[in-house]
C-alpha cells in the first residue's frame, strides 16, 4: 500500500470515527462536494490549511495524516 493509499484510508477512518461522510465534510469546510471528492482521493496534494483544517475536523493527529503507518 503506497502513502496516498495509506492517506485515504487513516482520513476514512477518522471520518467513520466522527460518524462523518463526505457531504457533511464537504459543509463543514465550506468545500463544493466535488472539490471534497477530489481532495479525499489525493489527500497527498492538500494544501497545509486545508490538511490542517481537515484533521482539525476530524480529529486526526496531523502527524497520522502526514506519516500515517
């Protein structure tokens, strides 16, 4: 499993955690659905604001989404 995987899914994990899906996300970060859909496909090309304020979402340890095993 390469990093962008292993990325996807610590995200997923977190998202199921907090009981979030994608739409929800999508509101919350004031991002389109599209944009959302995007975004959580390559979360290796997240901006750090973005990265930050999605972990912050989250509640993902921003070390876990930057070296997530």
């Amino acid at each position: 499993m390469n990093s962008r995987m292993m990325r996807r899914q610590v995200i997923r994990i977190a998202m199921s955690v907090k009981e979030m899906n994608k739409m929800q996300v999508a509101k919350a970060l004031d991002w389109s659905y599209p944009t959302t859909l995007k975004k959580l496909e390559n979360p290796s090309k997240l901006t750090v604001t973005d990265a930050e304020r999605l972990c912050d979402l989250i509640d993902l340890d921003i070390v876990k989404f930057i070296n997530p095993f």
